[in-house]
C-alpha cells in the first residue's frame, strides 16, 4: 500500500497557496512539501497533522491509503 494525498488540490482550493507557503506554514523546506505532495516521501505523523490543520481538515481529508493492484500471476 502507498499513502496519496490531496494536498495540490487542497492548495489550490485554499487561495492557490504555493508549496513554498505551505513548507512555511508547518516549518519545512519546500522540496519536502513537494516530496510529500509527489508521493515520493511519507511524512511522519506529526508533519501530517500539521498539514491538515493548516487546511482546516481532518488528516482523512489530506491523506488516504492506495491499495496496489495485486500481482494476478499468484
């Protein structure tokens, strides 16, 4: 499983908010926001829950499970 997110839609939903605005807003660089946001990094808990408070949602609203499509050879 991988963790999605709904933090580019978030941002341009909140007054198209910059990468760079939201990395300020919860105290990390930008290139970690973009990480997150690109799937390429899992944030830890705590930078989650910030995230989502800074949209004014729950952490069910930014972060969802994908399931991968099970290998059908098996």
């Amino acid at each position: 499983m991988e963790l999605g997110n709904y933090i580019r839609k978030l941002r341009f939903e909140n007054g198209e908010m910059t990468q760079q605005e939201l990395a300020d807003a919860v105290g990390v660089t930008r290139v970690t926001i973009y990480s997150v946001e690109s799937g390429r990094f899992v944030p830890s808990c705590l930078l989650a829950m910030k995230i989502a408070r800074v949209f004014g949602v729950s952490f069910d609203d930014v972060f969802y499970l994908k399931e991968e499509e099970q290998d059908e050879s098996r």
